[in-house]
C-alpha cells in the first residue's frame, strides 16, 4: 500500500519523491524526501491522512525536504481523485439551535483567530494590517501597493462619493474605513468580534483625529439593527466565512434590514463552485466553526430580500500571489514567530499558508467579489473593465511564472 501510494504521489512530481520510514526504510528516490520520524505518525496519516499528516507536520514527526508547496499541490490533486465521498454538515454546529448560543460560540471562534495578537499579525502582513486577498496587476507590485489596489477597486464598486454613509461589516483592523473616510467626504462605521481589533481601529481614530467621520464597535452582525441607521454603501470582505454553514440567510437579512433601497453592497469571500466539505485541520486548528460557501450558496440564500446580482469577479490567483508574499514574510520573521508562540505553532501556520496557497493555485478555493444592489438598479455603470483606465495595469498568472519562489 505503501509504495503504491507513493508511486502515484512521485508520478506526480517527475519521479521525485521518496518516502523515509522510521526504521530507515526508504521508497522512491528523487529531491522530495518525506521523512516519518514514528509509527504512530504513520498511522494517522494512514487512517486518516488529511488530519494524520497536519497534526503530525506540527509536531515534527514529519519533515518535507523539498518544495512544500509542490508537495502539497501533488498529495492534493491525489486526494481529491481518491476522495469522492459527499458534504458532510457539521453535527455539532447544527445541534445548536437556540440563538444566543450560536452568537456566543461564534465569537469565541472568530477571537480565537484574530486575538492572537496584534504584534503576531504586525510581523507579517502588510502595513496597513490588511488580513485579506489583495489585486496584483503589475509583476514588480509591493503587497502595499496591492493591498491599496484592492481597497481602490472597492470603492470603485461601491461607487463611494461626498455624503455617503459606509458600512463595513467585519472591519479588521480597519483599513477600508480609515481610508475611505479620509479619501471621500462619508461617514464609516466598522463591526467586528475582536478585542484586539477594536482597540487598534480605536487607536487610529483618535491619532488621525476623525471622530466624527468613523465609527467601531465590538458587534455580532446580527445586532445591526439596534444602532438604529441605515447605509446607503455596505461591504463585507473576508468575514463571510465566519457567518457558518446554515447561517447565511439570516446574514442577507440582515444586511438588507440595514440597507437603504437604491445602496450597494459588496460582498468579498473565499467560495467555493459548490458545496463541497471543508478542511477539518484548518477548522481545527486555524478556523475553528469556519465554513467557505459555495457561490450557489450565495446566491440561493441572498434571493427574495431584495438584492439585485450586478457583478461576480474572481480573485483566485490574486490570492494565491497574496499568501505567496504572506508566506514569504513570514518565512523572513520565522525566529520572532517562535520566541512569540513556539515551534508547533510556526509550523502550524507555515502549513496553513501553504496549503491555502495551494488551495487557490489548484481551483479548490475562489475568492468572489459578489457586487449587489438593494432593489433594481439601472443607472449603474457598466465598468465591469473598470481597471483599463485605472492607475494600475492589467496583469494574469503566466506575468509571475518566471519569478523565482522567494522561499
């Protein structure tokens, strides 16, 4: 079993792979060598190789020489041929019924993520702690300069001009809205679960002294309606995946409760084409109750509130060229990353931003820019090659092909 697996796993790699087992046992030759240091870690990844090979890479019980990223690329293409089981819902989630509860649990998954410290996310992300995809258009773009792209492209569909009123739901560290209300004369308020994010937003407005022109608050999106306004301009990106499977309707009604007729909403997520089952390592370890919706999904649940679909892009390489430069900035910041939390946890998340690029590089994962109107709008318009006449370049994949990996 073993050297027929790995067989099919070098065939995919030109005949490079060989495996090492604990009593010095090697299969295959070539420049990608696994080495598993335990039984025990053999037979996880045996019985279950997903969870199996995830726990035990932390650990240290495996160790990949060679391209990770290429590995997991090869070992993913592979499971997915050998894996055609269906969608399995989370027994768990659904056995929570009672509305308090589930807002509670939430919470506690979203904080789990996003409070682990600002200082963790300051070491790698770009400097206006923009924790989503951005849009490189040109070959030779800093992660700044395409963060700040992406920003650009929002308010360009959102139409955002003198006298709106913006609504981010799950803020971040809110770049969206500190921007925004320093660009365009509007008014910005920002949601989010985290503590930590809260402060920092907190923090900024008082040091760019805008008051009066931006808003926080520590807020379940469902409680929206108790601030008593409406927004004319409403965008999400990057939180959508929190809302949880079965949660997505009440997310739609909610954002159309608070929405003005007329106003247009942005909706930024990772997706999937179709229901698919979710990662139970990244669920476990990354993204506790995390769920990335399908894209019929979206649309089946936002019907009959009163959206209008304007626009659906695909980001899926832009991600992919994201986590690329995440990782490589995280590769550069590894020894802080381990006096701070520890070898288990860097190669935790080594792993994660890999196979997550590996995700958007292979199609598993998208990231949809779904752009609604509330109600029929017919003087929208038609920019949908908005980005020839902008600042910034047209660019596709094949212009990062010849780029040496910087890891």
């Amino acid at each position: 079993m073993i050297k027929r697996t790995v067989d099919e796993l070098s065939n995919r790699l030109d005949g490079n792979l060989c495996v090492e087992l604990p009593n010095g046992s090697v299969y295959g030759q070539g420049m990608y060598r696994i080495r598993i240091k335990s039984w025990k870690a053999l037979r996880s990844i045996i019985k279950d190789p997903e969870m199996g090979f995830g726990e035990s890479y932390m650990k240290g019980d495996v160790e990949v020489k060679g391209d990770l990223e290429k590995f997991l690329t090869a070992c993913l293409e592979y499971m997915r041929e050998k894996d055609k089981g269906g969608f399995k819902n989370s027994i768990l989630r659904s056995a929570f019924k009672h509305l308090r509860l589930l807002k509670l649990i939430e919470g506690i998954e979203v904080r789990k993520h996003y409070d682990l410290g600002n200082d963790f996310y300051k070491l790698w992300l770009d400097s206006s702690m923009t924790y989503s995809c951005a849009f490189f258009s040109r070959r030779e773009m800093s992660l700044e300069e395409a963060q700040a792209e992406k920003r650009w492209i929002i308010y360009q569909k959102l139409q955002l001009k003198d006298g709106d009123r913006l609504l981010d739901i799950g803020c971040g560290w809110g770049s969206l809205i500190l921007e925004a209300a320093k660009l365009y004369n509007i008014k910005a308020v920002g949601i989010s679960l985290s503590r930590n994010q809260y402060n920092y937003v907190k923090s900024k407005i008082d040091e760019e002294k805008i008051k009066d022109r931006v808003s926080v608050y520590i807020m379940h999106y469902e409680d929206l309606p108790d601030l008593g306004e409406k927004w004319n301009k409403v965008v999400s990106v990057g939180m959508f995946e929190h809302v949880g499977k079965g949660r997505h309707r009440k997310f739609f009604q909610v954002v159309s409760r608070v929405m003005e007729d007329g106003g247009i909403f942005l909706l930024h997520t990772i997706g999937k084409m179709l229901p698919e089952k979710q990662s139970r390592w990244i669920r476990k370890y990354i993204f506790p109750g995390g769920y990335i919706p399908a894209l019929t999904e979206i649309l089946e649940t936002s019907s009959g509130l009163g959206f209008n679909l304007i626009d659906i892009d695909d980001w899926r390489i832009h991600y992919y060229l994201t986590l690329r430069e995440w990782r490589r900035r995280f590769y550069e910041r590894a020894k802080d990353v381990k006096d701070l939390y520890g070898e288990r946890f860097f190669r935790m998340w080594e792993l994660y931003l890999v196979a997550s690029a590996v995700s958007f590089l292979t199609g598993s994962n998208h990231l949809f820019q779904v752009l609604f109107s509330k109600g029929v709008v017919n003087d929208y318009p038609v920019i949908m090659r908005r980005f020839l006449a902008s600042p910034f370049s047209d660019t596709k994949l094949s212009d990062f092909q010849g780029l040496q990996a910087p890891f």
